[in-house]
C-alpha cells in the first residue's frame, strides 16, 4: 500500500488534539474554544421565538433512531456542534412565563458556570486526590445545607449523589442496616418493612425492590384530603408491624409530594417512632428519611418574620408560607433528608443531595481500606469509603453551591414567595370565577390542580359530591373528560403562542368510592411568570369552555 497519499495516524491525532482544550495556555486556541460555545448558544438562540419552546416541536422518529451507526471519520467541531444543536428543536423553555408544567426549573447562570468548570476539568469526588478544592466546594455546600434546615453541622454530613430517587435510596439503606444489622453482608432478610404515603414518589416503589426488600414489603399508607399521611392509619400499621415480629427499616415522610406538595407531619411521626420504641423496647430505633426533594427550599422561611413581613408578600402569600413553613421547620428531626436543587434551588440536572443527621450512620455502610487498594493512599476526604457511586462528578456540589452564594437566604425566600404569590394569584382568580374550581385549595405549594366545568353546573357543591358520593360517579367520569378536552385545546392553543403550557394529572386523587379524579395542573416554578400570564391561564381555559362540549 502507498503510504504516500493516505493520511497517517498522526494527521488525524492532531485533528483529536484540537478538538480537546489545550492543556497548556494558548490565546488563540481558547478564543477558538468559547467561540465554539458561542457558536453553539448563538444557534440555540436562533431557534428562539416568542413561544414557550425551542423552534417547532418535531416527533422524533425512535425506529429510526434505533439504526443510529457510529460515523467511519471525524467530524468537526462546528459540524458536531450544529447537529448538538438540533437536538434541541422543540424543547419546552422551562423559564418561559408561559410555562406552567412541572417541577422542571430553569437554571441560573452561576450554576451553569459551575457545571461548565466541573465538566471542563472533571474533578471526581470519589476522593480529594482527584477533586482538590471541589471536594472542600462538596464539604461547604453540605455544611450550608445542614445549617439551612436545621441540622448541627458538627454531627452532619452529606454527600451529592445521582438524583432524589438516590437520596431515598440512601435513607432507606441506612435504615435496613439499623434494623437488621448485616444486610450488606447477608443481604436483606425477609421481615424488613418500609412506609411510604400513596401521595409519596413512587421511587419509594423502585428503591424497596432494588435493596432486595421487595415491593411486598413497602407498606403505603393512605393521604388525608390536605394529601398527608394519615397518622391514624400509619400508627396502626406500624404497630401491627412491629407486633408480628417485622422490623421498620424506615418511615419516608414525604415533605412536598410532587403533584400537589401535600407535607406529611414530620413532627407527629418521629414522637410515634419514639413512643413505638419504648413502648416495644424495640434494640433499634427506625429510621426516618423526609423526602424533601421539593420542600426543603422552604426552610429558607424557618426564621422570616411573618408579622412584619420586611419582603412585602401578599397576605395570602404569606399565610401559604407560613403554612409550609410549620411543617419544614421540622425537617432536622428526619435522621436522613433528600434535596433536588434541580428543583426548586435552579440548578441543572442532577444535583441532589443526601443529608444525614449523624455522620456516625455512615459507618453503617462503609467498606474497608483493602477493598479498594488503588485509592486512599493519602489526602482528607474519602467519600468513596462509603458512597454508592464510584465516580461522582463535582457538577452538582458546585451547581448547588453557586446558587447558594447567588441568592443567599433572601434571594431564595425572594424567588419562592414569588413563585407562590403567582400562585396565589391564579387561585383567586380560579376561584373568582364560576366556571372553574381549585381543588387543592387549602394547599401552600406552587402547584394549583383545578377543574373546569360546563356551563350551568355549581361549581360550589360538584367538587364535594364528586368526591364523596357514588351517586356522581357518572357526572364524575363525564367531567374527567371534559378536563381532558379542555387540556387538549389550552395545550394546542400554546403550541400556536396563545395562551400557557399548562398540564393534565390523570389522578389528582381518588374518590372515596375510588375512581380517579382528572384535574388540569400549573406548576409555577419560574421566576419570569407575572400576573399576566397567570390571568392568561384562566382566559384561556374558560375560552375552552366555550369549544368543548360539556
Ligand atoms: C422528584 C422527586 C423525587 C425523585 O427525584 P429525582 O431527582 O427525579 O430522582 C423523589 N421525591 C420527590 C418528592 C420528588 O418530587
């Protein structure tokens, strides 16, 4: 073969060379470097209209996809770029005002820069000889973190770790080890026993299977209407538990259920665990994990001063603050709390953290020196002894930390009394009309379920007899579907840049004769909704009225 006119391995590995950053500074090649992110944000712009997405919103063809091939040459930079790019026709823009879905934040600046640094030189929290300061960056976001809801950072610890389900995952392991002591070595045993409330995330369902425990064994207890778990019912399952010999690995109390931030009583239930304990003179105490993936921002409000108010919320604002607030002021009383700052602390995906009460239980799950004999030679901070995860990526802790520095308590209390005073805002104006009723009403969160109704029916009595009594089931049924049409018009109507992205639950909860109720959903979550898009929200849905057929 003539070598002569082919290109060598060496060309190509220049051409590979150019495509990492240099090592070494070089001006030109870093300007050439941003440019290449500005390019990429300069098309990203581009798809940009006055609509709540990324240029036209295209199905993807996933038969297609499938036969996806690995090229045979390079590309360049600029052609990888452009087709990067495409990926993101259509997306939702989380931080449009017309958007109004789901617990899905736009992130700040700061915690993307932060994201940006930790990608670009790929420190691994596994331990600080290959983090160095992102390490300490973990360390400080934990301390602030612990220090924010209430836990003595002395005692506490925490690590970052792959999402909200993962922080369920540690508590509840945590808490098998307390009450079977050995599982990591024997592997679970067959009376282990974990409470969850049916309004709690189904990850709960995930993590008792994938421990080993079985979804057998996960115990769901029934929401009150305000969906909280029914302390009732959770004390008399708890005690039949422990009555027929089965041990409590852990109680997940859920501090902002995803749909509808209902916020179980925290309180209530660490005294039950108590009592339970003596009373049983239990040999373990169970372990109680808040799942605050979505509340724990609240605890911002721990020490606002409600009666005077210095930040000038709204009244009905501030009394849906401060009725979250007497149930997040308790989260230090969990042994193990979960946070998502990719929800409410505006941070990208994945950023969630796990926080224990006492770093002494991480001792629980921790491996020796000599299982990993290529690591620890030296240095501080040794996570890894008792991660999960091997790599971790420093993504998260400094996504997190950026935002705590930006905001500060009072930007935080600032971001999320706006988000609830919108709230508030379209509920009175859901309410102020006849046509239309708020079901969670009585709810402090940022997401508001509500239903509207055909023309000539009492929207203040339906909502009652709807759900208590099987003589409506029809009429029950009948308006599901009606919400569901009403969804699809307000939906296709934004498509077109009329009107918000709003979204359909398909079972807000059941009834008490059990069929689902449909409720159309808006969770608030950007700092750009105003009043008008919130006005926007309810003109929209009753000019649906006026196009479906009731
Ligand atoms: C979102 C959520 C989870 C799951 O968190 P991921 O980060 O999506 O894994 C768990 N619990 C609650 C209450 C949540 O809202």
């Amino acid at each position: 073969m003539d070598r002569r006119n082919s290109v060598t391995y060496r060309d190509i590995l220049q051409k590979i060379r150019l495509a990492f950053p240099q090592p070494v500074s070089d001006a030109i090649h870093d300007s050439y470097f941003v440019h290449s992110i500005m390019r990429a944000l300069d098309q990203v712009d581009g798809l940009k209209t006055h609509l709540p997405m990324l240029g036209d919103i295209i199905s993807g063809d996933f038969e297609k996809a499938r036969e996806a091939t690995l090229p045979d040459t390079m590309a360049s930079i600029e052609d990888v770029t452009a087709d990067l790019v495409s990926y993101l026709r259509g997306m939702t823009l989380f931080g449009h005002p017309r958007t109004q879905q789901n617990v899905i934040p736009p992130p700040t600046i700061p915690s993307l820069i932060g994201v940006l640094l930790a990608s670009l030189y790929n420190p691994n929290l596994v331990w600080d000889e290959y983090s160095r300061l992102v390490a300490l960056a973990e360390v400080e976001a934990v301390a602030m973190a612990s220090q924010l809801i209430g836990y003595n950072p002395e005692q506490a610890s925490g690590v970052f770790t792959f999402g909200g389900t993962a922080t369920t995952l540690y508590g509840v392991k945590l808490g098998l080890e307390k009450a079977c002591p050995g599982t990591l070595q024997n592997g679970a045993p067959e009376d282990a026993v974990v409470f969850v409330s049916d309004a709690g995330h189904y990850c709960a369902t995930n993590i008792v299977g994938w421990l080993g425990i079985g979804t057998n064994n996960l115990i769901t207890i029934p929401t009150t209407v305000e969906n909280e778990i029914d302390l009732a019912q959770l004390e008399a399952e708890m005690r039949r538990a422990v009555e027929s010999g089965k041990k409590i690995a852990a109680i997940i109390a859920t501090l902002g259920t995803t749909d509808a931030f209902g916020l179980d009583d925290l309180a209530h239930i660490v005294a039950l665990r108590d009592t339970l304990v003596d009373e049983y003179r239990l040999d373990y105490r169970p372990h109680i994990h808040a799942d605050a993936a979505i509340g724990w921002a609240w605890s911002v409000f721990n020490d606002y001063d409600f009666e005077n108010n210095p930040l000038g919320f709204r009244p009905r604002t501030i009394r849906a603050l401060a009725g979250a607030s007497r149930r997040i002021q308790h989260l230090s009383l969990a042994d193990s709390i979960g946070i998502d700052f990719h929800k409410t602390g505006f941070t990208p995906y994945i950023s969630s953290l796990v926080l224990f009460k006492n770093r002494a239980d991480l001792e629980l799950v921790q491996r020796q020196q000599e299982q990993m004999p290529y690591l620890y030679q030296f240095g501080d901070y040794r996570p890894g002894m008792y991660t999960l995860e091997t790599s971790r990526a420093g993504t998260g802790p400094l996504a997190a930390l950026a935002n705590f520095r930006l905001f500060g308590e009072q930007g935080l209390r600032v971001i999320l009394g706006h988000i609830v005073e919108m709230t508030q805002l379209l509920r009175e104006h859901l309410e102020g009309r006849e046509g239309t009723t708020v079901l969670n009403r009585e709810n402090f969160g940022t997401v508001t379920l509500f239903r509207a109704y055909p023309v000539g029916v009492d929207t203040f009595s339906i909502k009652g007899h709807e759900f208590e009594d099987a003589a409506y089931r029809d009429s029950l049924l009948a308006h599901n579907e009606y919400n569901r049409q009403i969804s699809e018009y307000v939906h296709s109507e934004a498509m077109e840049g009329r009107g918000v992205m709003i979204s359909l639950t398909d079972c807000y909860r059941n009834t008490q004769y059990g069929e689902p109720i449909v409720a159309l959903k808006s969770f608030i979550l950007s700092p750009f909704v105003d009043e008008t898009d919130v006005e926007m929200v309810v003109s929209k849905v009753l000019e649906a009225r006026g196009k479906v057929s009731g």
